[in-house]
C-alpha cells in the first residue's frame, strides 16, 4: 500500500471512530496533491477509511479550505470582512490583481488569488494569507514587493530543480 | 492611559510569549495542575462555580455548571469527552490565536484540569484550519508536555478544522469532528449528556479553559473578586476597526469602551469621527457613538444597551463608512457561511444580502425596506442554531440605528456617499468550489 495510505491508518489510530478521520486524511492527501483535491486523491482517501469517494466529496465540498481545481503554486487569500475592509483591503486585492494580471478568483500556473473571510487577525488588518502563513497590516503599497518576493521563491524552485 | 489589572490569562509573558516548557515552569506553570489533580472533580467544579466564571467564546454559560452537566462515569458508562472549541471565526475575534501562540501551556494545563473536573482521559481540541502557526505552537507545547509525562492517562488530539464559521457552534463541530459536514444538532440532547460519539461531553472555549488554569490558581474567591457583578474575571478584548491601536487587550470586565478605543486603542485613524462600535463580534447588535460613550465592557452594562458583550470583539467604525455597505457585507458573511440545513437561514441570509446590494446600488423601493424587516422576522429563531439569527439581528440593528442612511439610498436614488465610502466596491469571498465566474468590477 502506498505511504498516504499508512500515513491515513495512523491518522486514523488517533480516534475512537475512524469516519473523524476523514478530515485529516483529505488534509493531507491535498497536501500530497498540489494543494488541492483531483479525483484520484478522493478514491485513495475512501480506499484507506473504508468510505465511498462520494462521501469524500460531500465532506470537502462543504470545507472553504477544501480545493476542488487546481490552484497555482502561490495561494493569496485576502481577508475582506469588516476590519480588513475598513481598513484598505479592497484595495489590496485591487493591488493584487493588477499585479499578478488576474483577478480575484482566478488560478494561473504561478498563483491563485481569492478572496476570503475573516481570517482572525482584524486587530492587524489587513490580513493576507500566502500558502496558509498570515501576513499582518499589508498596505495596498506592499503588494509589489510581496508578488517580486514570490516570484524569486519560483526561481530558486526551478533553479533547485534544474540543477538536481 | 495604563490599567493597574494584572494580567491574569497572560500573566508572566511580560509582553512575550511562554513557549517552551522551562519558561512556563519557572513562572510557577503546571503546579496548580498536580494541585488539582489532588482534588476530588466536584471540588474543582466548587472553586470553579465560586469564582463564577463564564463561557468566553460569547454564550457567557457558567464554567462551573457546565462541566457539572456532564454525568459522572457511574451514571453513563461511556468515555467522557473534553472538547475545546479553538475554532474562532466571529469576525472582530482573535483573541484565542493570541493565547494559543503566547501561553500554549497554561491553556493545555487548563485542559487537563478540565479533563480531571469531568473526569475525562480523551481530549480533542478543534484548532480553525486557517490557524496554522498556533497549531504548530500547541504541536510543540504538547510535545514538551509528553516528553515531561505531564499528560498522565489524558489523550489530547489536535483535530485541525478546514475553513467553516458554523464549526464553532458546538454542536456543528461535535458533527464535523466525527467526520461529518459541519451542520448544527437539535438539542436537546445537549452535549453534556450525548456530545462526541453521543457520549457525554463538555465544550468549551480557548480562553474560558485558560482561565480555568488561572482560577485553581488564585482561588475561586479570589477571581470572583475581579470585574464587575455578573461578570467576574478578566477578558482578552479585541479592538479592531478604525482605530490607532487594533489589538488583543486583557482588561477586566466593566473597562469602559470608550477608554479602551480612545486611550488603548488611541483612538480613531487619521483623526476622524467615531460612528459606531459593534462590541461583541459581527453577530451582536450595534452602538451609535453617543450609546458607545456610555457603555462598560460587561454583561450587565452591554445587555441594558440592548446589545451583548459575545466574543468580546470590539470594532470601531468611522464615519466614513456607509451603514448599508456593511449591513450588505455582513450579511454576505453570513450567506456564505450558513450550512443549508434549516431554510429560513439558507433563504433568508441570500434575500437579505440580495435586498441590500438592491437598496446600496440605488434600485430600493420604499418596498425594500419593508421587505428587509419582514425577511429578518422570518430569520430570527426559527433555525437550530444562531447564525441565521446573527445576520438578522446585526442587519436590523444598523437598520433600525441608521435608518436615515438606509432612507437616503432610496431617496436619492443610490448611495449617499458617492463611492467615497470605507466599503465601498468591497469584494465578498471568492468560492472555489464551483466554475464561478470571475466578480465584475463597476
């Protein structure tokens, strides 16, 4: 059997009933998957906990952190509740946008850029989540160096990799 | 101004935080956990019920009485189940996420005493999925912990949500944590009796189950003597909005609000005018600044403003905001994050969003406007759990505060501020879940 199937049989040691494990191993089958959920991944997480992929599905489809498409190799999640938005942050998701050529919602290669709600960080708005790390009071004005400071992370991968 | 409080949920962080194990326990950590763990449960359930502590995730349930819902083993012999509720998402919130990252151990310490109260070995704490630094600093901390076997026979499980508002509802995340989408129960039953697994169980919040560490403490006496009648204790405010300072503020209940957003907070931004202060989180009813100017932050004071002090999530709003911008923007909130189950709240929620993008983009009828207070009517308690309510209640509480603003967008045909408000073009959530089409921009 494959390593995310005994990496889930763990997982699923960790409960008194194996269906709580459900979450967790489609957590880390999306983590094992390019940050999101392809078909394959619902079939390998029913196959570990005895459930249909279908009932995978209803379970991911209900969760906002669940992917159901492909997402790019950055995730820039903007927080548009009410402190972030009254502090700017339609602005930087406008700064984002015109940055990165897409808009909210939208999945190239390199990024995927949405916007979400409440983060819990409205004390420091506004609150920006890049691959799951907040950033805290990003200003439209940072949005630059943000996006150039992502793109040479996406070199040093490529270099890594050409080199390997 | 300074407050001459002492810290009691961050106490000894000096402004810093206690992650790892050495400086929890040079600050005296983990001696009242072997204390209690001397006690008999209904002696720790006694000092708890004296210090008269109270739920912190925003129903303000007694502490004490809670656990001592929960049946003893004898009564129902099924495994008893300790289940803290780290899922915040009630925009205006973040207190919890400041507790997990600077004094993980006095809240694990608080779990296990919570565990030994209701005579529970099986702890899960439900962390919110976006929280992914706090998780790895309870990670570590309960690494530490076990490496030092300061669980003893407690099992404590890290259970990681994935992005739903409706899983702090306790009865949501009991669904979600046995692997099911995260829609609310009927109670009764009430977790106490058929919780996780339909066995007994206590729910409790991150900053309630902290403050239980800090209550075997100093004795339950002792913190009842802090705040104000009715509302013991001191709480972890979060101040966000439109001011200086946003931030996680430990104060005792009864600080006036309006000392906490002009002196702590420093104040509004750029030198602007206060409009209005929503005090406990999205779901709870607006203040005008005159009423904002009265208020201390406790039950007593905020329920006789026809408010509540909730999760304590205090937001401070200028004048630059259009009223009906927000109403529409919290309402979208609650639209996207209603679980389908009961209808008035899965309807309800859209044709009150729907009503108000109406009214802002200046197509509102005097209808409307009728039509708004009719569809909340048909929201308020008629759902299993509150959400739908939530949205009702804030939206009528802006309605009914501001009406001339919301008179306006009818009278003159579009929003008064004239695209110079706050709000303005804000953009809802993105789902990714569907072929959505991309949001237009005006």
């Amino acid at each position: 059997m494959s390593a995310l199937y005994d990496e889930i049989q763990e997982i699923r040691a960790q409960y008194p009933e194996s269906l709580s494990a459900v979450m967790p191993a489609l957590q880390l089958a999306q983590e094992r998957s390019g940050g999101w959920l392809p078909e394959q991944a619902f079939r390998d997480v029913a196959d570990a906990l005895d459930l249909t992929p279908a009932y995978c599905l209803s379970i991911a489809s209900f969760y906002d952190m669940f992917r159901l498409e492909p997402v790019g190799q950055h995730l820039i999640e903007v927080c548009t509740n009410i402190s972030c938005g009254l502090n700017g942050a339609q602005q930087v998701v406008e700064a984002f946008e015109s940055e990165l050529g897409l808009r909210a919602g939208e999945t190239t290669d390199d990024f995927t850029l949405r916007t979400v709600e409440c983060l819990g960080g409205c004390g420091w708005a506004t609150v920006v989540a890049i691959n799951n790390r907040h950033r805290l009071r990003v200003q439209a004005d940072d949005v630059a160096g943000i996006v150039a400071e992502l793109r040479s992370l996406e070199l040093e991968v490529t270099d890594d990799h050409l080199d390997a | 101004m300074t407050t001459s409080t002492p810290e009691i949920v961050f106490a000894g962080t000096n402004g810093g935080a206690l992650t790892e194990i050495a400086a929890y326990e040079a600050a005296g950590g983990f001696e009242v956990l072997a204390k209690t763990r001397t006690l008999t449960p209904d002696d720790v359930i006694a000092e708890l019920n004296a210090s008269n502590l109270r739920g912190r995730g925003g129903a303000f349930f007694p502490t004490g009485r809670k656990w001592s819902f929960v049946p003893k083993p004898d009564k129902i012999a099924k495994p008893h189940y300790l289940v803290v509720n780290a899922d915040e998402s009630e925009p205006g919130t973040f207190k919890d996420r400041e507790i997990m990252l600077r004094v993980p151990f006095r809240f694990l310490e608080g779990c296990l005493i919570a565990a030994h109260a209701i005579e529970s070995t099986h702890v899960f704490i439900y962390i919110r999925g976006e929280y992914e630094a706090e998780f790895e600093v309870l990670v570590s901390a309960l690494d530490q912990m076990r490496a030092k076997r300061l669980l003893g026979e407690v099992t404590i499980v890290l259970h990681r949500g994935a992005g739903a508002y409706i899983c702090g509802e306790e009865t949501a995340l009991l669904e979600s944590l046995e692997g099911r989408r995260g829609q609310p129960r009927t109670k009764p039953p009430f977790p106490a009796i058929a919780g996780l697994y339909a066995s007994p169980t206590a729910v409790n919040n991150v900053e309630s189950i902290t403050s239980a560490t800090s209550v075997m403490e100093i004795g339950g006496a002792e913190y009842a003597k802090l705040g104000v009648e009715n509302s013991a204790g001191t709480r972890v405010f979060s101040l966000s909005g439109n001011v200086v300072n946003g931030g996680n503020y430990e104060l005792p209940h009864g600080f006036p609000l309006r000392d906490l957003i002009h002196d702590l907070g420093g104040g509004i931004a750029e030198g602007r005018a206060l409009k209005a202060v929503i005090p406990g989180g999205s779901s709870t009813v607006i203040l005008t600044a005159a009423e904002a100017d009265r208020v201390t932050l406790d039950f007593d004071s905020l329920v006789g403003a026809g408010t509540a002090i909730g999760s304590a999530a205090v937001i401070a709003i200028d004048d630059r905001c259009c009223m009906v911008q927000l109403a529409a923007r919290v309402s979208q909130f609650y639209q996207h994050e209603s679980c389908g189950k009961c209808t008035p709240c899965r309807v309800g929620t859209k044709w009150l969003t729907n009503i108000l993008q109406k009214i802002e983009d200046g197509r509102g009828t005097q209808a409307d406007m009728d039509l708004l207070v009719s569809v909340a009517e048909r929201i308020n308690g008629k759902c299993l759990c509150p959400l739908g309510d939530s949205d009702a209640i804030a939206v009528m509480s802006y309605f009914d505060k501001f009406r001339d603003e919301f008179q306006a967008h009818i009278d003159e045909g579009g929003c008064p501020f004239h695209g110079s408000s706050s709000l303005d073009q804000l953009l809802a959530p993105v789902a990714m879940h569907i072929h959505n089409e991309a949001p237009v921009h005006a």
